[in-house]
C-alpha cells in the first residue's frame, strides 16, 4: 500500500554522527489531533531533538512539528514539548543512568506505526569525541570503496 501513513518515518541522521547509541527504546507520543495530521503529512523534524525528564515524566523538547494546513483557530505550538510514553521501570532505568553516568538520551525517528500511532524510537547515548567521528567516517568510507570493489569485479 503505497502512500499510506505506516510509511512516515522522519529520522534524526545527526544522531548516529554524534552520538554513540547504548540501548534503544521504542515510545509512544502524546500528541494533539492536528500534530498527527501534520506528521501524517511528513512535516515534522527532529534533528536536534532530545529527551529530558521532568517530576518523573520524560519530554521530547526540539521536535518541530509544522501547523496543519487546515487547522485554523485550533492549531498546535509546533514547538512544544511531547511527553513519550513509556512503562514506569523504563522510566526509572532510563532516569537513573542519565543521572548517574552522565548519559544522555536523543530522539532516533518518529515513525507510524501499523495501527497509525506515532511513535518515537529514542537511545540512552554517549556523546562521541572528534576524533571517535573521524574514525567512525573512516569505516564508513572503507566500507563503501570494498563494496564498489566487489560490484566493479
């Protein structure tokens, strides 16, 4: 089914560039009617999209979701804070080691799911140094030249 709502996805690519993923979750997203309308479209980002924790509750702050066309007088804040909605022990595991260890948690990508609810795919990360990100782009361009080594053959 081409076309159809399970085919949004809206990824954070600066995400894998800057930051070393340790464990990933998938969250569920409270939103209003007219943000799913808008994501639906694929009018939303997350490039600089990341998690806080606020009374025990965790927010996803930096996502930008655009107003919906036809959402007059009742049109949402395109940049408010989306509470994500998680079971309580993953809030408590993911609080404590934000807490503890200095980790830091990002948004991934939001995506449709098959019943057409938006969910967050979120990482507890650790932030790379320089010079982890050159290596990093050095593997990747390796990688790439044997792959067109093996195609040319």
């Amino acid at each position: 089914m081409k076309g159809s709502s399970a085919d949004i996805v809206i990824k954070n690519k600066k995400a894998s560039h800057d930051f070393e993923f340790i464990e990933k979750f998938i969250a569920g997203i409270q939103l209003y009617g007219t943000e799913i309308k808008s994501i639906r479209l694929g009018k939303a980002t997350i490039a600089d999209t990341y998690c806080i924790f606020s009374e025990g509750e965790l927010y996803l702050r930096g996502m930008h979701i655009s107003e919906y066309w036809w959402g007059n007088l009742n049109n949402h804040d395109p940049i408010r804070d989306r509470k994500l909605l998680l079971t309580g022990r993953e809030l408590r595991k993911l609080e404590r080691k934000v807490k503890e260890t200095g980790l830091t948690i990002v948004a991934i990508k939001v995506f449709i799911n098959g019943k057409g609810l938006a969910k967050a795919e979120i990482a507890l990360a650790k932030g790379k140094k320089e010079y982890d990100k050159r290596e990093t782009l050095k593997r990747k361009d390796a990688s790439r030249e044997m792959d067109r080594m093996r195609k040319s053959k």
